[in-house]
C-alpha cells in the first residue's frame, strides 16, 4: 500500500529515465511523450544545456532569502521585462501561486487608488487557475470545489466566449477580468485575436484590469514568447509557471508599472521563490527559446503537426470530431469517451493528457521536430483504427 495519499489516479507505469521527446520506464519500454509534465519541460528532457546549467550553479549556491539581492533574479526579471509588457516580476513557485499573486496585486492596485470596493474578478466557465482555494472558486469547477467550502468569494463567472454576458458582469465592484489566453485543461479553446482586443478596449473603458493568464500557454507554447503577443495586446498583470523551468519549479507574476504601486515591502513573499539554482536554470530556459529561430520553428512545426491532424480527422470522422488549439498545444475532440482513447495511446506507447470538454491535449516539448509529429499521427492514426 502506497503511503502517497490519493490525490491523483495514476497509471500503473513509472519512468527511470528521459531523453527529448522520449521517456523509458522502469520496465525499458519507451514512449513518445506528448504530455511534458503538462506542458512544463519545455525543451525536453534532459536537455543538454539545462542539466549544464543546474550543475554549474548546484556547485555554487542553491538558496538565499529574499531579503537579500539576488543577480540571478535581477537578470532573468529584465529578460521577462524586456520581452513583454511587464515592468516587474514577482517570482514565486507554481502556477497556482502565479495566479494569486495576481489577485492580490489587482485588488491592491484599487485599494491604493482609492477605490477599495472594487475587489470582485470576472472569470469564464471552463477555466482553470490552480489548485488552492482562491484558484479554485475563481475557476468555480464544481467537481473541484466540492467539499471545500465555504467558498472563497469575489469571483463572477460567465460563460466562455458570450460576450454580452461578459458585459453585463462588470459592475462598480469589478476590479479585473482573468482569463486564460488558451484554456488548456479546460479544453483547448483559444481566445481568437478579435476577442482579446475589444476584450483589452472593454477593459479600459470600464476602467479595470487585464489579467491574462499564460501558466500553460506562455513561454513559446504557442509560437511566440506570450500567446497574448498574436493578437498584438498589452495586459496589465500575466501569472506563468510550467516552460518557464523546463522541468524545475518556477512561478512567475509579471505586472506593468500601473498596477505595481500597490505592492510594498511586506505586501508578497515567498520563501523559495525566485532562488539562485532556480533563476539559473529559467536563464537557461531562456537562453534556448529567444535564440533566432527557435519560436519560428515551434510556429513551423506547430502548423505542420495541425495540418496532420487535420488530416486524420477527414479519415477518422466517426471518431474525430475537432481539432483545436495553437502552436505546440493541441487538443483533439473526440466522439469516443477520451479516457478510453488515451489508455489506446498508452498501450501504443504514446503519452498524451485528458482535458474537458472530452478532449485529448497533445503537448510535445517544443524541441520537437518533424519526425517526431509523424511518429505522433501515425500511433494517433493506429489508435483511431482500434475504435
């Protein structure tokens, strides 16, 4: 008996060791991995230059407080500021610590200025912000919140992509509206560009915040740096996490110099957050995607591996009924319970994930080359055949 308490529903395979796009369990059977611990190794694994770069500083210096300066922080902060909107970062862990500090820093920004009343966030059904208690009843995912009231309040929710509903949610209490710019566990359902921007002139003209949250599709995910960066908007405040650490914890909340003036000394903390092993290896992350080339490729490769599974959703129509997403984040929705589709993927000795809405989200490292995707559709293609 396991004495890992049951949080999860895991399969009965563990893994010793992994290279690229490649995992080898304990048993020596080796799976094409499209899963990437959910998005986070994003330049596979073990990749060369990120295990050089963790024992160079492991031999160094792991830890130190907050209360001191730390150049590692300093440089991958001006990196995250100079290749987005942002102004300041607030480094913390996780995604789901990404994301309330992005509460935090939105309520505060109203309370500073005066306006204190406004404190209450509009978010979209089918979202997903994390896993602790505000994230959740922001999410409002009855399946995730049962049990774990009384709820967190301050959330609106409204239906994704119902734009009138969306409008008549803001109050003179609303502080921010928070979306994902691709929801991810919630299906793979991308904002298209000509919502994100009368979404950001709806924000400005109701005089609130633009929370974008890009914990699983920023950081090259999609093609581009910040998946925000297609439709050529600005947001005010982005949580991240996953790619930012190739495989190693790292959050981050990344604000413009507006809504910063409310976050003091004592505001935020975090203990781990922002340390010198893990700013090494989000420098070393780095490093790798803003080479020239690197994003244009995932853009390339992206297109190619969606052309493809276009393409199997006109041969396998009885069980292939869309395929959604951007970049290097794909979801297939199917006419078959994806439960189902994904022990087939298993056993073909493909890893991918489920998501709502009965789809299978399809997230290869984005070192993933074009002969990966075509080892990809044809155990997709095998998989669709046993239905």
């Amino acid at each position: 008996m396991s004495s890992i308490l049951g949080t999860y529903k895991r399969r009965d395979v563990s893994f010793s060791e992994g290279k690229g796009v490649y995992l080898t369990s304990t048993a020596g059977e080796k799976y094409l991995d499209f899963v990437s611990g959910i998005a986070v190794n994003s330049l596979g694994h073990c990749h060369p230059y990120l295990v050089e770069a963790i024992k160079k500083q492991s031999e160094k210096l792991w830890h130190v407080s907050n209360v001191f300066t730390i150049p590692e922080q300093e440089r991958l902060a001006k990196r995250l500021t100079d290749n987005s909107f942002a102004d300041f970062v607030i480094f913390v862990n996780s995604g789901a610590e990404a994301t309330e500090a992005s509460i935090k820093v939105a309520r505060k920004y109203f309370f500073e200025i005066g306006q204190p009343e406004r404190n209450r966030i509009i978010t979209f059904e089918g979202a997903f912000h994390g896993r602790t208690l505000a994230a959740l009843f922001a999410a409002n995912n009855k399946e995730h919140t049962l049990g774990f009231g009384p709820r967190v309040d301050g959330f609106d929710q409204v239906p994704f992509g119902d734009h009138e509903a969306l409008k008549k949610a803001i109050t003179k209490n609303t502080a921010a509206i928070m979306l994902e710019t691709v929801q991810g566990e919630g299906g793979v359902r991308v904002v298209p560009d000509y919502c994100l921007k009368p979404l950001r002139k709806l924000c400005d003209d109701s005089g609130i915040l633009l929370i974008l949250d890009e914990v699983q599709c920023g950081i090259g995910r999609t093609g581009k740096l910040f998946a925000f960066e297609w439709a050529n908007v600005d947001p005010d405040i982005v949580p991240i996490a996953k790619g930012i650490g190739g495989g190693f914890p790292i959050g981050a909340c990344l604000v413009n110099k507006k809504v910063a003036i409310g976050m003091k000394p004592g505001t935020h903390g975090s203990t781990f957050g922002g340390n010198p092993l893990a700013m090494s290896i989000g420098n070393a992350v780095l490093d790798i995607i803003l080479k020239k080339g690197f994003l244009e490729n995932v853009q390339e490769v992206g297109n190619y591996f969606e052309k493809e599974l276009k393409e199997l959703q006109k041969k396998y129509s009885n069980v292939i009924e869309q395929v959604r997403g951007i970049g290097l984040l794909r979801g297939i929705k199917l006419k078959i319970d994806n439960n189902k589709f994904l022990d087939h993927l298993f056993q073909n000795k493909m890893l991918a994930v489920k998501a709502g809405d009965n789809v299978v989200r399809l997230l290869p490292p984005l070192i993933v080359e074009k002969k990966d995707i075509d080892k990809a559709i044809r155990i997709i293609a095998k998989t669709c055949s046993e239905f």
